[in-house]
C-alpha cells in the first residue's frame, strides 16, 4: 500500500524495500545454512520470495532510484574462492559482494542462491526448478528484463558444472515464456535489441551448455563399476537431449521474433558462433568430444548471410573435431556429422556469389579434406550426406552469378579437394568430380597446373576420363622429364609406324617445348597440317 501511494516519500520506500529484503535473506540464508537441508524449507523460501516479487510495485522498482546493496553471504563466499576463466575471457559482467543493485536483481540473485547448492538428489528438486521457471519468467515481464538476464547469467558462468545444466534449463524456459509473452507494444517499448547488454546476455545463455561441455569431467573413482558408468554416462546423453530441446525451442522463440541484428555489423548468429570458436580454441586440449557432439544437435543454421564467416568457421571446427573424435563414441559422432554435412549442404544450395562461394571453399576445405580421405567410415549415412554437400558445392560453382572463370588462381584454391576427390575410392563422389572437371577446366585452353594434380591428371587423360584441351598438354612436360617423352614418342613409333598422326602430334608437342631439339622433318609438319 505504501508503494502505491504517491504521497509516500523516497525514504519510506527505501525503509519499506530494506526490511521486506533482509526479512525473505534471512528466511533463505537460514535455510541454506548447515543442517537446512530440508526440501520443505527450500521450496517455502523460495514462495516467500515469489511472493515479495509479486507484490512489489513494477513502477517504482523500474526506477533507477532504487537501488540496495547485495549482502548477501553466498556471494561474498562465491567471491572468494571462484575461478572466473571463462568469466573474463567471454567477458561476461557478473555482480559482486556489496554492489549497488536493483531490488528485482536482489530477489532474483538470492533465488538462484538458494536452488545452486541444492544437491541433485534433494527430494523435490524439480519443484524447485520450476519455481525457478516460473519466478525468472515473472521477473523479466514486471522488472527490467536486461539486468536480471545479465545477472543471472554471470552467476551461471560462476558455476562450471554439468548438474547446474537444470538450472540453465529453468532460465532459459523462463527467458523463452518471456519472449513468447511480449506483444508488439511491449516490445518497441523495451527496445532490447538496442542494448548492447541484452543480446550478449542472451549469447552467453546459449553458449553456456557447450562452455559446461569444453570443461573437463570429474575423475571417475577406480572402485565404480562398468555398470555405474554405464548408467552415468546414459544420464548425460538424456540430459544433453533434453537441454538440446530447450535449446532450439528458445532459439526458435527468438528467431520469431526476427531478434537477430545485434547491431549494425552482427546478428545473433555471428556473435554466438564467435562465442562459441573462441571457447573451442580455449579449451580444445580439454574438450568431452562425446558431449560437444550431442550438443551440435541443438545448432541452427543461419537463413540469413550476415556473418557467415564465423558460422562457416564454427562448423568447420566441430568437423576437425568429430574427425579427431570418431574413436570415442562412433554412433553420436556419426549422427551429429551427417546432420551437419546435411545442413551445410542445404547453405551451399543458397549460395550464389563469388565471394560467399569461394569464403566457403577457403573456410571448410580443410575438414572436407580429412572426411573426404580414403578412410572407410562404415556409415553409409555419413558417406551420403557427404556426398551429396559434395554435390552442391560443385554445382553452385556452376551456377555462379556472374558465371565464375575456371582460371589457374581457382584450381589452385580447388586443388587440395580436386586431388581427393577426382580418383576418389568411391565412384559415386569420382564420377561427379569428373563430370564437373570436363564441364569447367577441361574446357580451359590455358591453365598452370598445381604440383599436387599432376600425376592425378596424367593417369585420368591417359584413361581418357578426363578433357585436356591440347594446349594443356603442357602438363605431360612438367610430370614427365623431356627423356621420358623422347623415349615414349620413339617407343610409339617403333611398335606401330601406321599410326604416323599419333606420333606426330607426340612430335607437335615436343617440338612446342622443346624449340632447340626440334623432331621430325618440316615436310611432315606440313603434311600433318594439311590432313
């Protein structure tokens, strides 16, 4: 009553907020104690905080006049002895011990405070994350949705472990209700997507499930059984499955809400997937590979081009890895990377510039070319998937516009995989490389040709599957020294004299690069020009 009168003044207020707040810290700071272990308690706690945020007047707690200091014992404790790593390197703002705060950043703060140290087995745990659920939702839609979202999300890079994934499960349901509960209106008014706080909060909420997954595992005791892992190890995977849920459904809600510019030069895209390169790079000698792969399965592909680069970039690191990682546990690797070979197919197949194409090329040849090596994946559909991103790739390269020139500087970028793949073991993916090669550079007259293609080239022309216009014989010379040919040239001639227009366009060539040891009378030149 107080708070909605308007005659009351500002320090009755303050006087009002101070005691509603050390009386709901005392209730919870006594249940958190030592000994007040009891569900009960917890979940009574957390109602009477419910409660305080309900009743609190959305209009006067908006105001930036408010403001209490957060004293509260977890955090003063959390300060002491937490390792902020992956804090400072994803610069992330995290509240400390005795910082000015809104009463809303209060409320939400002890909260989490009191459902963080629940252990996993406290009975009743689920009611509590609901709680959680249910109280972050009403937090965001009545308080200032920036602040609270920052600040929870700090106190969950605080705390690096895979059972506090519940907890950033109840957040993000929370963040999501709360996204699909705005209007119009409602939104214009807020104008998250102007502050700059807001949507790094929400990068940072999405990447925190594969930070949690970059970290290291809790040593397994000698003594625990087959079984016990066993068990433990299918508890993570469901786990993982159901923050992927979460994960996606969220994404969705924010797609919907076309939150996606940042700012004038990023999206949501761009600066996740450049979150999430910077995390792999940092914690790559520490990576649970079997972990990071389920939890691909959550990733979106971006329908819009803004950024491509660092989405290109994320999934090139997730192929080295799954590469480096099939030992560990084949049947997730192999799921998660033929759903990733699918969707990059389905981006190729909306490529149409030179730039975007040739960006794609340079940023993933380098783990095409590790799963498009000779070795045997025994999962036909990986090797599907494979082939038809494979497929795309080189028919978007046709059907550039403007039409892309198969010049010397191409192939040369192109080498690498045009060597793997045009004498592929797999017919189906070398039959496609030679059809294109005959369609493109083997209708070039002029070409250098790179090292590495050399011997390929030679024994496929030889085959006669592949075009080489006649200028481009060049190569012959520079896979075989001058003799060589010399001596093939006089081996043809002196096993089968008949076929004298054979031999002399052997001669035409060698004479072409060999102008001071010229072959053959002029008479015959002149007589095979004329035929």
């Amino acid at each position: 009553m107080d708070f909605r009168s308007s005659s009351t003044k500002y320090n009755d207020i303050m006087l009002c907020l101070n005691t509603l707040l050390r009386f709901v810290k005392k209730i919870c700071e006594d249940v958190t104690s030592e000994g007040g272990r009891s569900s009960e308690l917890h979940h009574a706690s957390l109602q009477f905080l419910e409660a305080v945020a309900q009743d609190l007047e959305p209009s006067i707690l908006r105001s930036p006049l408010y403001k209490v200091s957060l004293n509260l014992t977890y955090i003063e404790n959390l300060q002491m002895v937490d390792n902020i790593k992956n804090v400072k390197y994803l610069g992330i703002s995290s509240v400390a011990y005795m910082d000015m705060v809104s009463p809303s950043v209060y409320l939400s703060v002890l909260y989490i405070c009191v459902v963080i140290p629940s252990p996993p087995a406290t009975h009743g745990m689920e009611l509590l994350l609901q709680g959680l659920h249910r109280f972050f939702k009403t937090i965001l839609l009545l308080y200032d949705p920036v602040e609270n979202l920052s600040v929870a999300v700090g106190l969950l890079y605080k705390h690096m472990e895979f059972r506090h994934l519940d907890i950033w499960t109840a957040i993000a349901k929370g963040l999501e209700d709360f996204f699909n509960g705005l209007t119009v209106k409602d939104r214009s008014l807020l104008k998250l997507d102007s502050n700059r706080d807001f949507p790094l909060a929400v990068c940072h909420l999405l990447s925190y499930p594969f930070v949690v997954c970059s970290c290291p595992r809790p040593t397994q005791n000698k003594d625990s059984g087959s079984l016990k892992e066993s068990l433990l190890s299918s508890e993570r995977k469901l786990k993982l499955q159901q923050v992927a849920e979460v994960w996606k459904s969220l994404y969705v809600a924010l797609c919907a809400w076309k939150f996606n510019k940042f700012s004038e030069t990023s999206s949501l895209t761009e600066d996740l997937c450049s979150m999430l390169n910077g995390c792999i790079d940092q914690n790559i000698s520490m990576l649970d590979h079997v972990q990071l792969g389920t939890m691909w399965n959550m990733l979106v592909t971006p329908k819009t081009f803004s950024g491509i680069k660092s989405s290109l970039e994320f999934s090139s690191r997730f192929l080295k890895l799954s590469w480096s990682m099939m030992e560990a546990d084949p049947s997730i690797i192999h799921f998660a990377t033929s759903r990733v070979f699918s969707v990059l197919a389905c981006f190729v197949r909306c490529l149409h510039t030179k730039p975007s194409i040739l960006l794609f090329i340079e940023t993933m040849s380098c783990p095409l070319l590790q799963w498009l090596s000779h070795r045997e994946t025994h999962e036909e559909s990986t090797n599907e998937q494979l082939y038809h991103l494979w497929a795309e790739i080189l028919d978007c390269l046709r059907r550039c516009q403007p039409p892309i020139v198969f010049d010397s500087s191409l192939l040369k970028l192109q080498a690498p995989l045009l060597e793997k793949t045009l004498d592929h073991p797999k017919a189906t993916i070398s039959e496609l490389t030679v059809t294109f090669w005959n369609s493109t550079y083997g209708k070039q007259i002029k070409l250098d040709y790179p090292e590495s293609l050399l011997d390929i080239l030679d024994k496929l022309s030889r085959n006669k599957r592949i075009n080489l216009r006649p200028k481009s014989l060049q190569f012959l010379v520079k896979c075989h020294p001058v003799s060589e040919v010399t001596a093939r040239r006089s081996r043809v001639t002196a096993t089968n004299s008949r076929n004298s227009k054979r031999v002399e366009l052997v001669e035409d060539a060698a004479n072409r690069f060999e102008p001071e040891k010229r072959v053959g009378s002029s008479s015959k030149r002149k007589s095979f020009g004329t035929n």
